[in-house]
C-alpha cells in the first residue's frame, strides 16, 4: 500500500500513514516479544527499512539509519527498549497492573542502610547464571530502568517519553548502527 501511495501523497501523510498502520502491528505487545532472537527480530526490522525505503524512493541498497532519523522512526529495537522504559515508569510510580509491580524490588527494601542505588530509587537486580532468565522482564526491566540518568526520570511522563525519544534517536544517529537493547542502554547512560 505505502509504494502506491507514496506517488501520489506528500513524503509527510505517507510517514503518517506508516506510524497509523505499521507503527502500531510492530509496537503491539512489544514488551513481551521484544526479547525474541535477533534472527527473528531482524525479519521485523528488515520490513521496517523496506517500508521506509519506498516512502524515501530509495534504493535497496541504501543505508536505512538516515531514513529512520528523517522520518523520525525509531528501529524496533529501540522501539523496545522505550516501550520498557515506559513500562518502568509506570512500575516505578505505581502505575503499572498489581502483577507487573509485584515483579520488582526496591533497592532500599533489600539493605537497612542507605546505598547510592537506594537513594537513586533504583530496582534490585536479581542474580542469575542462566541466559533466559537473564532476559526475563523482571531483570530486563530493572537493568535498563537502572541505566536511566536520573535527570530523565525524575520528568513527567509525557515529557520523560519525549525526551526518551529523542535521546534514541541521538544515539541512532551517533552510532549509525542498530543496536541492541544493553548497547542502547550503555550509550544512553553515557549521553
């Protein structure tokens, strides 16, 4: 549909179109999917640069970051990281479903004293050997919660998600890579 329209509608109502009907099939859920392998991660990011692509008049070959900057869109992995990270904020202002809330740990619940992460309202990390149970929400979550600066969470919502967006779209741009979710975290931490 979008390499119809895009001959006859302006660059603008075709990114609009991609953000009201793509956008929302691949955010969907996107908290419980979005630790998938990177094999299966990659077909839905290859349809992404393939969709953005038509809309720009590109060639199959061109470098799709430049696109994704222009059009404002972020990769699906980044898309996943800033779906947690809202869903972290809700957990951290108690917003989120009972269940989701009772997956996390205070620092300060777990030590009598006070440490720097307690005093940051950081989440405890539980410790494990295991590789699936490192990508579990409950660690994921508190991991990326806990690289957050806390200038950014320290924001109102509607603006810690605007600002979130475009720190995203900073580091899409500085590292001109698609990154995965710890990468994208380690370069937030350190912008």
């Amino acid at each position: 549909m979008i390499a119809k329209l895009r001959h006859f509608l302006p660059r603008k109502i075709v990114i609009q179109i991609y953000n009201s009907l793509v956008g929302p099939y691949i955010s969907y859920a996107i908290a419980v999917w979005g630790s998938a392998d990177k094999c299966h991660i990659n077909k839905i990011l290859i349809l992404q640069k393939r969709a953005l692509r038509f809309i720009y008049f590109a060639e199959r070959k061109d470098h799709a970051i430049p696109l994704f900057l222009d059009a404002n869109i972020l990769p699906v992995s980044f898309l996943y990281y800033k779906n947690i990270c809202t869903l972290m904020y809700d957990v951290r202002h108690e917003k989120a479903p009972t269940n989701i809330l009772d997956l996390f740990i205070d620092t300060k619940s777990i030590h009598s004293y006070n440490t720097r992460s307690s005093a940051s309202r950081n989440f405890y990390i539980k410790q494990s050997k295991l590789q699936i149970q490192l990508k579990a929400f409950s660690r994921l979550g508190a991991r990326i919660w806990n690289e957050i600066p806390a200038s950014l969470k320290a924001k109102p919502k509607r603006i810690f998600k605007t600002e979130l967006h475009r720190s995203l779209l900073h580091v899409l741009k500085s590292h001109d890579d698609y990154l995965d979710i710890f990468q994208i975290g380690k370069a937030i931490k350190r912008s």
